[in-house]
C-alpha cells in the first residue's frame, strides 16, 4: 500500500532461465519490463525469485507478469496489484476559493482522479443549486462542479471518492464569501484572469492549453495583489520528465528509452518559457544520466550529439527570468547540470571514437587510446584559448590488462555563471571572477571512471591573481562549490597564461580574485633591494663578531647570550637568501628545487625565532633566579635543542601533513600556502615566541623599575635598565612588529600600506640586527676601538677610563651579565 513495500514471489521446485518481471500499468497497452532501480529491488536464489517494490503508489498498480522458461517450456504467471487513491493523488481546482457574489454569483470547483485498476464513483456534497458533470482527459478523468448559486455563508465543500471494500476519500475545498466591508484585492487581467479576493487568501488560476500545473496568487493583509508564484509546465516537457522518472525508478526499457529521450529533449528545448520548464527539462537530465550508469548503457553518436544541442540551448536561456528563478527554487540546479552532462558525455560507444563536436557554449572531443597510451593533449580554440594534456604516467597504468582508455573533454561556455558562488575552506569569503570556461575531463577504462591522475592546464587570458580550482559536488550539502584542493598553480606570475596543475579528474576552471593587492613590480623591487641589504648587514656582522668575539664573550651570560645572537644572524642569513633566490626557481610541487627552497626558508626562519627564544629564556632565569648560577655546557645543549631540533620538527611535520594533500606550497612561490593550513605551522609559533619574548620583556622592566635599595641612584639603575632590555627591546619589536604586520596583510587585502610597511621592515631585519643588536654594544664598540684605534694617542685611551668610573663596580658587573 502507499508508503509500504510490494513484494511479489515465485517459488519454483525446477531451475529458470531468462526470467523478467513486466508490469501494464492502468490504461497502458503493453507490460512494461522491470528492472533495479530506486524502487525496484530484484532477488534471486534457487527456488526462488522475489520482485519488491519500495513506496508502492497508484502508478504501481496494475497487472505483473513474470516470465521464465523452464524445463523446455515458456511460463508466465500474472498477478493484479491494486493500490487505492490517497488525497495527495487527487487533484484539486481551486483547493480553497474567495468570491463576491456580487461580481461571480456562480463558480465551478474540480476533483481529478488518475485512472487506476480500481472503480471508483465520485460526488460533492452540498449538492444545492449546483451541477456534476464528468470531464476525461489522458490518464485521468475529472468530476466538475458548477455552482449556480452562490451560498450566503462561507461554505466547504467535499468531493467523496468511493471503490468497494474501501474506506471513502473525502477531500475538501472550502469557499469563502467575501462580504460588505472585507478588504479585498480588485480584478486583474494583466496575464491570468484574477477575480475579487479577499484579503489574507491566495487565488488560483489553471494553466494554459498545452501546459499543466496552477499558478497562485496571494492578496495581502492590505488588500493588494502580491507576485505571481507557482508555475505552469510544457506538457511534452513533463511527459519527459515522467518517463525519465519512471527509468530512473525501474520501469522501462534504459537502453532503448535514454536514447529516445535524449533525442525529444534537444525539440522541447526550444519551447522552455518558464523556471518550470527549465527545472523539468534539467531534472530529465539529471534522471538519464544516472540510468546510464546504473544500467551501464552506452549512447551513439546521434543520442551524445542530442544531448550537446540540448545544452547549448539550455545555457543560452535567459539568466533572470529562468535561471535565477529555478536556481532560488534549487540552488543545486547548475551543479547538477554539470554532473549530468559529464557523466553522459563520457558514456560514448568506443566504437563512436575519436568524436569532435563544437557549438557555441558546448565543445567536446573524444578519444580512444591503446592499451600503451601516450601522452593525452587537446585544445580548444575558445576565448580566452585552452589546453590540456595528461601524461603518460598517469594514462599508463590503466592500461596494463590490454585494456582500452577513452579520454573525453568537455568544454561548457556560460556555465560558470549558473553555478553557486560557493567557495571551499581554502579559499575563503573572497569574490571571484572567472573566464567563463568549465573544463571537464574524464577518462575510462575497463567501463569504469578513474578520477585520480595528473592532468596540465593552460587557462589563457586570466587577471588578477589566479586560483586553480575545481567544481567539488560534495560540497555545501551537496550544492557543490569550487575548490581547490590537490591543484597548484605553476605559471610564472608575468605570463599571461594561467598553468593549472591537478592530481585528480573533475571539471575545473580558474578563478581570478580582483580584490587582492596586484603583483607590481615596486614591491619586488623593494623586497630584492631590503633582502639584498640585510644580507650584506649581516655578513658584516659576522664580520665584527670574527674580530671581537674573544673579548666580548668572557664571562659565562655574555658568551651564551652572544651565542644565540649569532646563531640568529647565521639562521637570517641562510633564510634571506635562500628566500631572495627562490622566485628564480620554476615553482609548483613537481620542482624538488623549489620544495627545497620553501622546506629550508621555512625551517631557516623558525630557527631565527627559537634562538631568539632561546635568548629570552636565558634572561628570564636570569632576572628570576639571580643567584642560581647556569652550568654553560648544559644551557648551551638546549638553547641548541631550541633553536635547531624544534624548527625541524615544525617544518618536517608540515612537509609530511601538508604536501600529500597539495596545500603545501603557494601557488606560483615557493614558499608555504596559507590555504590549507602549512602557513599556520610558521606563524603559530613566530607569534607565540613573539609573546612570550614580550613577556619578558616586560618582567625586566618591572624589576628594573623596582630596585632593591642597596642600588644606587636612580640614573644608574635606568642605564643598568636600558643595559638589561636591550637585545629583546631590539629583536622583540622588530619581529614582532613585521609578521604583526604581516598577519595584517593576511587580514586586510584593499590597502597597500600594509603591504609596503611589511616589505620594508621584513626585508631590513639584518640592518636592525646589526645597528643595535651589535655596533650599539658597548662592549663590541670598545673592542673594535682597541682593535682598529691602537696608534691614537692616550688621550683617547684616558677619556675611555674616565668613562669607565662613571659606572659603580656593582651596576657594571651586572650590566654586563645581561648584555
């Protein structure tokens, strides 16, 4: 019964051959043949065969023949299956109705039954002052009440439908009557004749010769007519749809129907006038797309040229008057156009190859490769052009049962525009614009779609900057949205040719994001020139620490705290430069070289940040523990641990998670993509050494300011302060401050001051380094004095001293502790 399950079983005591289920459906003249579908289960074992039928309605009800041979002979047994009427399947004209008796004192109201094996009588109560009379049409048959005379009050009426041993089918419309004083909406005959109705209610209206369905039309509160909703449709265009559904649901023949389909389609196009026709029309799709493979049919040349007709008319239609409408009504809609149309596309006989075909929004070619397939290249001479190639590698390995490989390329013009504005996680909440091309390539072998391989594409004539990415249906609930998951961008950032690259097989396109600040060559130029600086800056500060080191790194704090600065200007050096020669390198994952260079910046830089960690720990424990003297040996061992094994395992573990997923490297750099997450495994601990190096900080200041009172004055303890803070006063804000911007050029991509700011301090860290981190100190300066300034006169030599006893023995022990 409706909602329930139908089962139909043949037992047997001897074994069946070419055994087929059929059903003749009410009115129908011929059986039609049963196969699995989303209704229809078919279940065999020895003895027995069971047809089930799953949410069983009228439009399964009808006589069942099983045919079968057995021991030589031709069997068939019938069964009839009765399923009764529910109110969903009656129709009803108008369901609920307003009228003046002063302008229509007469009305009609309609019950429509479907024809079914059942008998059924119908009548409406009230029956006063009215009259039945019985209307047939196809499928159906109709019992119309005329009211002569309109009732005084509002008034329901019922139409019973009545079959023997049955309980009856009442169904209601209720009536009501507008009186003096109601607010109501006047008569409108603009496109449907609207009669009087009162306020708050929805009129209705049939559709027109040719076309099925009721349009609505709500009156508001305010006596006001609102928009027209709901929807008429081509009655050839839903007869598709229904056998399409039928197909799609087990009844039919799929080989010999799709096809025939497929065919009528590409007429019914032409007739699409509203977002009914059009949902109707792609729903049809939509269903034979899925009974090919479910019944793994393969379309000729005549049912694929079909098909690409029916979609360049489809993609032609109107945006807001079609599109937009159905799209509101199923946001969904684009995206399954997609899907159907690839799926159908690559289910060509392989007899049928190679096959080109070219209209204006639709370009498709095929082609059949040998079990040792070659290198796979095709282009497309649309605007902006198109190329792709697949290489053999990735053909090679499905052909290695003799197995041929059919490569199909779908190009859709316009598509990109009915499509959801969805975005996957790595791409963000950015607009974007794309070139107006979807490209979609499959390939099978054995019968079988294969997505995983690599293929190369050529977008021509993007802008902006470029995005590779594909249309992923899983998305969104199923809406589908674009992402850009395992695909990578590798043209250069001046060619005017966007190469895509992508380890799977899908339909892609590229995306361009105007909002983002523009490559320009002032910001190159300027990040080469501060790079180039920084470097020379701490080559000279290595330098100045080959010729001082002896004497500035006598005492134990010195040597260690001088330590971690040197080992932050060799970590800085390695990375500026390595950072500064990777744009010179072909970028994308398939470049060990440019792996390399984005592996070693990202660990080069890391290890800046933990020996300057390194440092920060070492003057915390000093400020806290002013007596615990440090064992040398062990806190050099782990500020080496710090500064070199933990970046390791930061870039490591990044390089493992992140490149099998192709969200490793930036597109077009080499260097960490902020897409899917590699970014984060840098930025997360710079920021995080970044506070802590703050915190510090700001302990030293606190303890500074608070002197014991065996110190002495107040102007010695503020040059004993600037003494103890100034490597983190140094290192801390200049860090901080660049990837703190940094972090703002993530956030903000309109304005360009972030951008520059970022470039000129990131690039100059090597300067800083050297002004303040090395010339400034004191000791560094006298060393470089005695060294360079031995045959000046001793008057120098005196002034010097003399400088030297302005400092208490006390504030100058400790001051150089923490220098």
């Amino acid at each position: 019964m409706p909602g329930n399950t139908l089962n139909l079983t043949l037992v047997t005591s001897h074994e069946t051959t070419n055994l087929n289920w059929f059903l003749r459906p009410a009115g129908s003249p011929r059986p039609i043949l049963l196969q699995p579908g989303t209704q229809v289960s078919l279940t065999s074992s020895p003895g027995q065969a069971v047809l089930s039928i799953l949410n069983i309605s009228h439009k399964w009800a009808g006589e069942y023949t099983c045919r079968f041979e057995a021991q030589g002979f031709r069997w068939e047994l019938y069964q009839v299956v009765k399923v009764p009427l529910q109110a969903t399947d009656v129709a009803r004209l108008p369901d609920q109705l307003s009228i003046s008796c002063a302008t229509s004192p007469s009305f009609q109201l309609s019950c429509c039954l479907p024809s079914t094996h059942l008998v059924y009588t119908a009548s409406w109560s009230p029956t006063e002052g009215s009259k039945a009379s019985l209307v047939n049409t196809p499928g159906s048959w109709c019992l119309v009440l005329t009211v002569q005379r309109c009732p005084a009050a509002d008034t329901t009426y019922t139409c019973e439908l009545q079959s023997p041993g049955l309980t009856p089918l009442r169904v209601p419309v209720s009536v009501t009557i507008i009186q003096d004083g109601d607010a109501t909406c006047p008569e409108d005959s603009s496109a449907v004749a609207w009669n009087v109705t009162k306020a708050g209610h929805v009129a209705q209206a049939p559709c027109p010769v040719n076309r099925t369905g009721v349009v609505k039309r709500t009156c508001g509160p305010d006596g006001s007519w609102e928009p027209i909703h709901g929807g008429c449709t081509d009655t050839g265009v839903l007869a598709l749809f229904h056998r399409a559904w039928l197909l799609r649901a087990g009844q039919g023949w799929p080989a010999v129907e799709a096809p025939q389909i497929l065919a009528e389609l590409s007429e019914q196009a032409k007739v699409v006038s509203s977002p009914s026709d059009l949902l109707a029309l792609l729903g049809t799709i939509s269903f034979l797309a899925k009974v090919v493979v479910d019944a793994r049919i393969q379309l000729n040349r005549s049912a694929l040229e079909a098909l690409l007709k029916t979609t360049d008319k489809v993609l032609d239609l109107d945006t807001s008057s079609l599109w937009t409408p159905a799209r509101a009504q199923k946001p969904s809609t684009g995206s399954d156009l997609l899907l159907a149309v690839e799926t159908l596309a690559r289910s060509l006989c392989p007899q049928d190859h190679p096959f080109s075909f070219s209209l204006q929004n639709v370009r498709l070619q095929t082609q059949l490769l040998g079990p040792f397939p070659a290198d796979y290249r095709v282009s497309f001479p649309t605007r902006p052009p198109l190329r792709a190639h697949i290489p053999r590698c990735s053909l090679a390995p499905l052909g290695r049962n003799g197995t041929n490989v059919s490569i199909t390329s779908l190009v859709l013009r316009k598509l990109d525009r009915l499509l959801p504005s969805s975005y996957g996680q790595g791409l963000g909440d950015s607009v974007y614009a794309t070139p107006g091309l979807v490209l979609a390539i499959s390939v099978m072998a054995g019968g079988q779609a294969f997505d995983q391989g690599e293929v190369v594409m050529d977008f021509g004539g993007t802008g902006g900057t470029p995005h590779c990415v594909f249309w992923d249906h899983s998305l969104f609930r199923g809406k589908g949205g674009w992402s850009d998951e395992g695909c990578q961008v590798q043209t250069a950032r001046a060619s005017p040719t966007t190469r895509c690259v992508c380890r799977h097989l899908t339909a892609f396109s590229v995306l361009t994001s105007p909002d983002t600040v523009p490559e320009n060559l002032t910001l190159e130029r300027l990040s080469q020139v501060g790079l180039g600086a920084s470097i020379v800056a701490l080559l000279v500060c290595l330098g100045v620490y080959r010729l001082v080191w002896r004497v500035v790194a006598q005492s134990k704090v010195a040597y260690l705290r001088h330590t971690a600065l040197l080992n932050v200007v060799l970590c800085l050096l390695a990375a500026d430069a390595c950072f500064l020669g990777a744009p010179l390198l072909p970028p994308g994952p398939r470049s060990p070289l440019c792996l390399a260079a984005a592996f070693l910046c990202h660990f080069l830089y890391l290890a800046t940040f933990f020996w300057m960690l390194a440092q920060a720990l070492m003057l915390a424990h000093q400020l806290l523990f002013v007596f615990d003297q440090l064992s040398q040996c062990r806190v050099l061992s782990l500020m080496v641990v710090l500064g070199y094994v933990c970046p390791m395992g930061f870039a490591g573990a990044a390089l493992a998670l992140y490149l099998p997923r192709g969200q490793y490297l930036r597109e077009g750099a080499c260097w960490l993509s902020g897409k899917g997450g590699a970014l984060y495994t840098f930025v997360g601990p710079v920021l995080a050494i970044v506070a802590v190096n703050g915190l510090v900080l700001a302990m030293a200041v606190r303890k500074l300011l608070r002197p014991s009172p065996s110190e002495g004055p107040r102007a010695e303890r503020r040059q004993a302060l600037l003494a103890v803070i100034k490597a983190l006063l140094v290192l801390t804000p200049i860090f901080g401050l660049t990837w703190g911007l940094g972090l703002a050029t993530l956030l903000e991509e309109v304005s360009t001051v972030p951008h520059y700011i970022f470039t000129i301090l990131n690039t100059t860290q090597g300067v800083f380094i050297l002004l303040f981190g090395c010339l400034m100190d004191k000791k560094v300066r006298e060393a470089l004095l005695k060294r360079f300034c031995r045959s000046q006169s001793p008057n120098s030599t005196i002034s010097l001293a003399t400088y030297e006893t302005y400092i208490p023995e006390q504030s100058q022990g400790r001051s150089e502790d923490t220098r």
